[in-house]
C-alpha cells in the first residue's frame, strides 16, 4: 500500500469517527427540540451548502477532516430554542451524547473482530504445540488434542490444567484427550525440574475459538471497551509509580497517530497469512481510538464536553447557574489553551516520530 491511499484511508476512517460523535450531538439535540443552525462536513471556512434541512445548513468545508454542529444560542441564553435555552437535563443529554456514540462505535468494532476471529470457548483446552523429548511428546500426545481429564478429574480450563498438573509433580498421572472424536488415555509423569521455557509436561496450550455472530459478540465488545478505559485512567497512577516511562505516555496528535497507525499496517502486511483479512486490526486500532476519543471527551477540561457537563452540575445539585458570561470565558480560555496544547503535540510528533517497538 503506497502513502498516499495509506493517508487518505487514515483520515477517511478518523474523520468517520468525528461524524459519529458530531452525529450523536446532533441527532440528540433535535430530538430534545433544540435548533442547530449548521452540519459541517470538515471544518471552516465553508466551501459549499449542500441543503437545508428543518432549519440546518448541511454544508462542504475546506478542512477535509471530520465534521461539527453549531447549534442555535451556544453561548447566548436569551435565544428561543438555542442550547443554552434549554433546560439541563436536555444539555446534559446532548452533550454526553457525542462520547457515548463513540464509545458505542468502538464496541462494535471490537465486537466485528471478535465475531470474525471467533470466541475462545474457555471450557476447552486444546493442545497447540509439544516440546521435543518432553513427556507429552515421549507418551504420543498431539497438537490439536483436547484435554479432557487429568487424574480422573474433569477439565473445565486452562487453569485446571495447571493446577492439577502441579499437584501430582513426578507422580504417575492418567492424561485423557479428545482426538478425532474419540477419548483416548494416557499415562504421564509430570517432571519436577522441567527445562527452561517448557512446562512439567511440555505443552502449550489455547482454548479454541469458535465463530459467533455480531450480537452474540456484543457483550465482550463491551467487556473490551471497559478495558480500554480501565487501562486509561490507570495511566496517571502508573506514571507516579514509575510503571511507564513518560515518554510511552505522551499526548498524540493525528500525526502521532497516523503514525502508529502506518507501522502497524506495514506489519500486518509483512506477517499477513493467505487467509488473512488485514481490515480486522483497522477495525481493532480504530475501536481503541473510537473508545479513547470518547473518554477524552468526558474528561472534566473547557472547552470539552465533560467541561460543559462540569458546568450543570451547580444546576443539578444546587438549583444554581453559572451565569453565561463566566461559563463562556471559561471555555474560550480552555479552547486557546487547548489549541496551544495540540500545536506543541503536533510539533512534537513531527520532530520525535512515534517508532513502534
């Protein structure tokens, strides 16, 4: 794949994700009534006006990358039907509307991964790979057998395996296996002192996926997106432990990222199989950035939405509003500081590129 395609494919997919979150701005402010005066597609100045649709202008602008809602009265609570006219709750829901999309989009990429690769069904234990010389190799044991029972105890998982095994070190043990369909039983003597890098029988194990459809991967989607943040708000903690270095740890621009993204589709490319479908680690890589777009976005900073959100909290708990004036300043400080913060990432992406290790 040349540089061109390569970019052009990285900012189609990361402009895609931009929408969402814009679309879910959008679609929730309409449904709670509240005007938007304009749908851009990238970003000003504007090229073109495509419609107008219930008041909104659906406009081409120059920046070909991702898209914005301007909504009637932003910053301005005396215009009828404008956001800030609305009542809390109605803002709270347009504004937690835009991360959820994108949190929502990242499950279900991760969950067209998982329903393409297939589910590990953790009930069964199938051997993959047998060491030389080791006991499992010396008594007949197979790759794709499956470890049925150890001792006359039923197998449920891997961790039984490990267990059972390490509780009858250098005792005479019955090892059954599934091969071909039919239980087969062997004997086996688990080495006390096995070598270096090999386990007390010599095998490596997996559980063995199985194809699922998209709904039924749904849920460990989920399950991988609440991972995907759990590992994020860890960071901090991690970085004052000394677990990551500062530098793994650093803020990335769409430069930084893209070329993350490169390098990880030059790989793939250089150990893809003949059966191989490269656009499942696109759909895994955007998934992470979906997710992590998304919980950015709720972090409590002007300018963004969990700023915006930290602003309603007075109204909820304490029947209070911040007067519009105040809230406005606030955000446009946190906006300049925001674009000074991503102009030093930007240059610092360009002058210490990300390398992969």
């Amino acid at each position: 794949m040349n540089n061109i395609s390569l970019i052009l494919e990285f900012v189609i997919s990361l402009s895609l994700l931009l929408f969402v979150h814009e679309l879910g701005h959008f679609a929730i402010g309409r449904l709670m009534g509240i005007k938007a005066d304009e749908f851009g597609f990238g970003y000003p100045p504007q090229i073109l006006k495509l419609f107008t649709w219930k008041g909104t202008d659906f406009t081409i602008n120059l920046i070909p990358f991702g898209a914005f809602v301007r909504f009637s009265g932003e910053e301005d609570p005396t215009i009828e039907g404008g956001f800030y006219a609305a009542n809390k709750w109605k803002r709270l829901a347009v504004l937690f509307a835009g991360p959820v999309m994108n949190i929502i989009t990242g499950v279900l990429l991760f969950s067209l991964v998982v329903s393409n690769t297939g589910m590990p069904k953790i009930d069964t234990v199938e051997i993959v790979q047998i060491a030389p010389d080791s006991p499992a190799a010396q008594i007949g044991l197979l790759p794709a057998d499956v470890i049925t029972s150890i001792g006359g105890i039923e197998v449920t998982g891997i961790a039984d395996v490990g267990q059972l095994v390490q509780e009858r070190l250098g005792t005479l043990i019955e090892f059954a296996v599934l091969r071909d369909g039919k239980e087969l039983i062997f004997q086996v003597t688990p080495r006390v002192n096995p070598p270096q890098g090999e386990g007390s029988i010599g095998i490596v194990m997996q559980n063995p996926t199985q194809k699922v459809s998209i709904l039924r991967s749904i849920p460990v989607g989920a399950e991988i997106a609440v991972e995907q943040v759990r590992q994020l708000l860890s960071v901090p903690a991690m970085l004052i432990r000394g677990e990551v270095a500062s530098q793994d740890a650093r803020m990335l621009s769409p430069v930084g990222i893209y070329d993350i993204y490169s390098q990880v589709r030059q790989e793939e490319q250089a150990t893809a199989q003949p059966d191989y479908a490269p656009w499942l680690d696109t759909a895994w890589f955007f998934g992470v950035i979906s997710v992590s777009l998304g919980f950015s976005n709720l972090l409590p900073i002007p300018a963004l939405d969990g700023g915006r959100i930290l602003f309603i909290l007075p109204e909820i708990f304490l029947k209070k509003r911040v007067p519009a004036k105040y809230e406005n300043f606030v955000h446009f400080v946190g906006y300049i500081s925001l674009l000074a913060l991503m102009g030093y990432v930007f240059l610092q992406d360009i002058i210490n590129p990300i390398v992969l290790p």
